[in-house]
C-alpha cells in the first residue's frame, strides 16, 4: 500500500472517515515512501464537505405552467430547459457550520449528509434535521419517479425515510426497501408511509426479514399501527425462532389526548408547574401546523408559571411532533418577569420600592444577582440602580495608618514652628477674603494634632490589577475587598509609600470602611481584615474603627506586639467570632503571629498547670491540645517554667508526651524565654523521641 500511484491513492482516501484521515497524517509525517498518502488525507481533512442535496421533481401530473412557478427556497425561479429536475446542493463542514452552495464546475472533495427527493419544494424538512452533524447519511424518498436516483445511491446512509403517495403500488419501491434492509448494513433507523404498498408484500420483504438473523449494528423501524396484525406476529415469532434467539430491544410508549393547546396551557398554569403531565417533565407532542404558525417565536415558545419558578418550553422536534418540557425561568426570555420570582415567595411589592430603597438593597447583592436585575426591562428603577453599579462598583484595598500621639513622638522640628499661625483654616485662593475668618493665632502650648493617614486603591470586580486611586470625593459604589491599620513606627513620620497616603478626617476612614465586604468566594483572592502593630496609645482609636467593619471577611489577621493590648484585642477578636460567619482562616499573634483554624480562635487559657493539662490530655482524643485547638501559646509562672524546662538537658529542645491510645504527641517547647512563653502542640508519633514506645502505636492495632 505505501507505493500506489497518486490517483490511486486519491481514490481510495475517498472512502475513508475523518478519524483515518487523521491517523494516516500522523503515521505519514516524516516518512517519504508515504508522501502522496500524506498529501491526500491532508487535502482532504481541508477540503472535504459533507453535502445536503434537495432534488425537486416535477409531478407528472401536475400542468407545466404550474411548475414554471414553482420556486427554490431561495426564490429562484425554475429555468424552462430545466423544468423537469431542479437540484440544489449546499456544502458544509464537519463542524455542522454552512460554508455556502456547492461549485459544480469546481471538482471537490465531499461525503453525501443528508439527499432529499420530492416533486413539492415546501416538503423538504431535512433543514431542521440538525443533530446529523457527524458524517451520517440521511435520504429522504417521497416520489416513484426518484427510483432511478436512489439506485445510484450508495447503501451507507444510517437514516431513511420513505413516503410514499396513494397512487398504486410500485413494486419496485417494494424491491428497493428489501434490498436497502439487506444490504444496507450501516442503516440504524428506518421508517416508511404505506400509501399506496401492498401491505402484505411490504411486511414480507421489508420487516420478517429482519428477525431472520441478527444484525452488526441496531436498527429502529417505524410502521404504520394498521401494519401489525395477528398473522403478522405469528410470520415474526416462526422467523425468530428460527434464528439463534437474539433479543430484540422494545420501549414502551404511553400516549394521551391533551385537548386544545390553550386549555392545556391554563390547566398547568393552575398547578404547581413542576411536570407537564403526570410526572413527567418533558413529553413529545403533535400539534397542527396552524396552532403552531400561531404560538411560534423563532422555532420555540415559552409560557411562564404565575407562581413557581418555571416556565413550559415548546420546541420543534422532527416532522409534525414537538418537545414540551419544564425548564427554569431565564430573565432574557421571560416576557412578565416579576422579582419575586427571583426573591422568592411574595411577602413585599419588591417592584414598587422606593429609589433609596432598591439602591441600598441593591449595593448588598452579588454581581450575578446585579447582571440579572438588569434584564427586567419594564422595572425602571431596579433597571437603573442596577446598570449603574455594574458600571461604577469596584473593589477597594484600604491601609490606614495612625498617628503616633505620644508626648515623646509628637516633636516638631523648627521649621514647623517658623510660624505662628495656623493656617488650617486659610484658603489663599478663595477670592473673597471678607468671609472667611482670619488667622487663628497658635497657643503656646498648643500642639497641631498628626492626621491619620490612608491610602485606597479602586479595582473591578473581576480583576486583581489596580485601576487608579480612590477619589472620595466623587463618591461611588464599592466593596471593602482589604483593610489594614497600622501604627507609625516611632522613627518615622510616615510609611514608605509617602506620596500614596494622604492626610485624611477620621469621619473619612469611617465612611469608607463602613462599606459592604466584597462576597469574594475564590480561595486565592479572600476578603482581608489585617491589624498590624499597635501601639498602646492608639489601640482605643484602632478598636473604633474596628467596631465599624462589618464581620464578613474571610480572612483575619491580628499582630500585636505591645504590652497591655493582648486583652482588648482578645475580647474583641472573641466577638468577631461569635457574630462572623463568613470566616475561613484567622491568625492571632500574643508576642507574634501563630495561624489556627477559625474554630480554634476562642479566647486562649492563658495559665495553665501542666499536670492538669497533660492529664485532660492523655483522658481525651488526643486530637486537640484544650478544647478545639491544636495548636496555642501557654505562659507560665517563673516556678512552672524553670520545672519544666529542667526535664530536659536543653531548654531549646522540645519535650514530647506520647498519648497512651491513639497516633499522636503532645509537643512543647519554649518560644519565648524572657517573658516564660510556651508553644504547645499536636503532632503525629515519632520513633525517635517517644520513650514510651511500642508499635501498636504506630500501626493502629488498637
């Protein structure tokens, strides 16, 4: 095969399906004696189409002057030298996408989709035959003067479908669906009208065959019901058991009289809405053509549910049946959308509320729960509220920075005290000086208070980079994303980034971060609450402010390494938590940060006796150091510590007590020696520091 001449080859690769084409370009690649194999899958995985072909001919019946008005779906007229046979071929990609007509002077490579034959243009359906998008055939036979096309065709199509006119039996359509079902052996689904068949002779030939022998691949075949008969089953059951007892495959189907569309309609409106008839939510219906010319909008209808959360969607199917199913509301196509749909059962007028209202409540929701408001055109005002927060709502980064406002900090240099005056309240570039108040002298004593410092920085909702610097005077929606309060060093008279932080009032602080936390659901980008170091003089100030925020953050972090803060800052970090739900993770530091779990953040034993707490320990689980901790600091008197640390030759060496049932270690080692600071924890067991060792232990046997 590697050597066969180009034309050859080309003929051959005709046949072939798309996933050898595939394969034949990857095992081709790099190999020479493969090279016309190569360059003709990869012409054709580029070139090849798959067909839908629409034959129209002409009713021998039928006058010549009304077939000379017959039109394509395009409204081209038939052409007098052409008047018999009318063909229209569009070409279209693997993919399904329509590339456009096909180029018959053009030679091209193409694999037959779908081949419809009719003598009335208004009958071809295959249009909306659009599941085929695979290379599967579908041929479509309504009249006895295609015979001699559809021998033409090749048996492969996996779909047919013939109908056929009462105008007499054709034997020859006869031999043509025996000789399709024995040959045809990629065909899966069959179905044919009786119109003018000898019914005997069709049933013969065309279906006791079938249970003749098994087949390769299954087979549907849909008949008329005034095709089965009791001989009929008799000539079935006589040629099964014959054959080696295969099982043919049944599904049963229940049918219902529904009455009139609309009185249907308004009898699911009346219920729950849930099915749409018995318990089913989705059923195959047949309306008239009329009816559905009448309730059609672009191929589908929708009628929503006064009261529940749904809406009865009708769909064309195939041929003259349709889809009803019960699918959840969608604001872009609900037409008497109303909010309580969306907030739930009616317990207010959600529509009429007030415009202050519907912008505070407004500013509370998610941005999924904005972008969908703003689809409920006919409510004017949550319409309004709503785009504008999608336009001007951002996330914002807030680091304050208090003033140091002790005695000994607050020196200022000389060249701040050339002045006597304060100038505060003085604007040089008002122009009418008459009102406003002159110089206030500067008492002798009198020390100009240090401003708080903050800076804010704005960005979108769905990106981490900055966008500029808040402006709180033109004052917009957003959501606290972080929020940082920090003393002033002592050495220094500002942070690092001096020109980002702006002398600021502390109702200005307030303002801002009394705002909503951001619902922030990505672990990689949480909602932060940080409190650096304090010092004592500004802890009250920090508390205050502390109060404001609201407790939904996701994260927070509180470091403290002043003497006298740790018990304020303790009280109000254990109501933080007892009123926070929105928590994931929380570090606390006394003396320095340790990370815990927010479950393990209440208030921690301060003093403990070792005895007492090595006993509650090896009685318990072992899984948790006190309570639900499992990991804490421990301060013990001068007396306690000196004991303990003497267990051991080092005092910088852990000292581990092994649990007497389960895999674990109760660690301790000293974290801070001056002020008699210890570090207890839980750890797995290990061989190498446990005395008391034995391996039942290790392994669980208990």
């Amino acid at each position: 095969m590697d050597l066969l001449p180009y034309d050859l080859v080309d003929h051959l690769v005709q046949f072939l399906p798309r996933n050898d084409l595939e394969t034949i370009t990857n095992v081709a690649c790099g190999r020479p004696e493969l090279s016309n194999w190569q360059l003709m899958a990869e012409q054709h995985l580029e070139e090849r189409y798959l067909l839908d072909i629409r034959i129209f001919v002409q009713d021998q019946n039928e006058p010549k002057s009304t077939a000379k008005r017959m039109k394509l779906e395009e409204g081209e007229e038939i052409d007098d030298k052409n008047e018999e046979i009318q063909v229209y071929v569009e070409k279209h990609r693997f993919t399904g996408e329509l590339v456009g007509p096909w180029d018959f002077k053009k030679l091209q490579y193409a694999s037959l989709r779908d081949v419809s034959i009719s003598f009335h243009p208004w009958n071809v359906i295959f249009l909306l035959q659009q599941e085929l998008i695979q290379a599967q055939g579908v041929l479509y036979l309504f009249a006895e003067l295609a015979l001699k096309m559809i021998q033409v065709v090749q048996k492969t199509f996996a779909k047919v479908d013939i109908r056929m006119t009462s105008n007499g039996t054709n034997l020859r359509i006869e031999d043509f669906i025996q000789d399709y079902v024995d040959q045809g052996t990629f065909v899966e689904h069959m179905r044919f009208s009786c119109g003018g068949f000898e019914k005997q002779r069709i049933f013969q030939k065309g279906i006791v065959s079938l249970f003749k022998e098994r087949r390769r691949t299954p087979l549907t075949v849909q008949i008329p019901d005034n095709f089965l008969t009791h001989h009929n089953i008799q000539q079935i059951l006589e040629h099964w058991k014959n054959s080696d007892g295969f099982v043919a495959s049944h599904k049963d189907v229940k049918t219902l009289r529904l009455g009139a569309l609309m009185s249907f309609i308004s009898e699911w409106k009346d219920g729950s809405g849930d099915f749409v008839v018995g318990q089913l939510r989705k059923a195959t219906v047949g309306l008239s053509f009329n009816v559905w010319q009448c309730i059609n909008d672009n191929h589908q209808a929708f009628y929503v549910h006064p009261r529940a959360n749904s809406r009865l969607k009708i769909q064309e199917s195939r041929y003259d049946l349709y889809t009803m199913s019960v699918v959840p509301n969608d604001p872009e196509t609900v037409k008497d959308w109303n909010l309580n749909l969306l907030f739930g059962a009616e317990t207010i007028n959600m529509d009429c509320l007030p415009f202050d209202l519907i912008d505070h409540l407004v500013h509370f929701l998610p941005l999924a729960d904005v972008e969908t408001i703003t689809k409920a055109i006919h409510l004017a005002a949550w319409n309004e509220v709503a785009e504008d927060h999608l336009r001007e709502r951002f996330i914002l980064n807030v680091s304050v920075y208090l003033p140091c406002n002790d005695d000994s900090d607050q020196e200022e240099s000389k060249d701040s005290n050339d002045s006597e005056y304060d100038e505060d309240e003085y604007d040089e570039d008002q122009d009418d000086q008459d009102d406003i108040p002159s110089k206030r002298p500067r008492l002798e004593n009198e020390k100009k208070p240090a401003p708080f410092l903050m800076f804010v920085n704005k960005s979108l909702f769905n990106s981490r980079r900055p966008i500029s610097h808040w402006n709180s005077r033109n004052w917009r929606y957003a959501w606290l994303k972080s929020v940082y309060f920090h003393s002033l060093q002592p050495y220094t008279s500002s942070p690092d980034e001096n020109e980002l932080y702006q002398p600021c009032e502390l109702q200005d602080i307030l303002r801002i971060i009394s705002l909503p936390v951001a619902p922030i659901s990505d672990t990689r980008s949480r909602s932060s609450l940080s409190l650096g170091w304090i010092r004592p003089t500004e802890m009250d100030s920090a508390l205050n402010m502390l109060n404001v925020l609201q407790k939904t953050f996701t994260q927070t972090i509180f470091c403290n390494h002043g003497d006298g803060i740790d018990l304020k800052v303790e009280e109000f970090l254990s109501d933080y938590l007892d009123r926070e739900t929105m928590a994931r993770t929380c570090q606390h530091g006394v003396n320095g940060c340790v990370d815990r779990e927010v479950e393990e953040c209440k208030k921690i034993l301060s003093e403990a006796a070792m005895k007492t707490l090595l006993a509650r320990w090896r009685e318990g689980s072992g899984e948790f150091v006190v309570e639900q901790i499992r990991r804490t600091n421990i301060k013990m008197d001068r007396c306690t510590a000196k004991k303990f640390s003497a267990t051991r030759r080092h005092t910088t060496y852990p000292v581990f007590f092994a649990h007497p049932v389960v895999n674990a270690r109760l660690k301790i080692h000293r974290f801070n020696v001056s002020d008699h600071i210890f570090r207890i924890s839980v750890v797995p067991i290990d061989t190498e520091v446990v005395d008391d060792w034995n391996f039942d232990k290790l392994f669980e046997l208990r």
